[in-house]
C-alpha cells in the first residue's frame, strides 16, 4: 500500500496533461532546462576568476564623479 505502480504514476500523469496542456508543460520544461543551463554557468564563471580579467580599480579612481564619504554614528 505504501508504493504505487506505473498505473497510478500512468493516471496523475494524463491528470496534470489534462489541466496544464501539452504547450504549458512544454514551456516549462524549456524554462527549467534555461534555468538550470544559466546556474551551471553561473557556477562555472564563479569558480574560475583567474580567467577573467579583473577590473582596473584605476579606472575607478580616475573618474571625477565619484565622491568618498565617511559616516559616522549618532551618539
């Protein structure tokens, strides 16, 4: 009583075609698989940084817009 057989997996199966449809199911399966191909390649581009070039903290400095504050607590 407490597995199921290919009958029942076969019936919830038809159950969830039948309420989604086939074109909804499709494009969930597309944004799944999208979802999972841009995690393993955020993964992969966070585990290699030497490969990458890092930004030039120069070319930060030189910009003429940008202010350094210090803040202070209220007492």
């Amino acid at each position: 009583m407490g597995s199921f057989s290919i009958w029942h997996w076969l019936i919830v199966l038809l159950i969830v075609i039948m309420v989604f449809g086939t074109k909804k199911l499709k494009n969930l399966g597309g944004d799944l698989g999208g979802a999972v191909k841009g995690f393993k390649d955020g993964m992969k581009d966070g585990s290699t940084p030497e490969d990458k070039p890092a930004a030039a903290p120069a070319a930060v400095a030189a910009d003429k817009t940008t202010i350094d504050v210090e803040v202070k607590s209220k007492t």
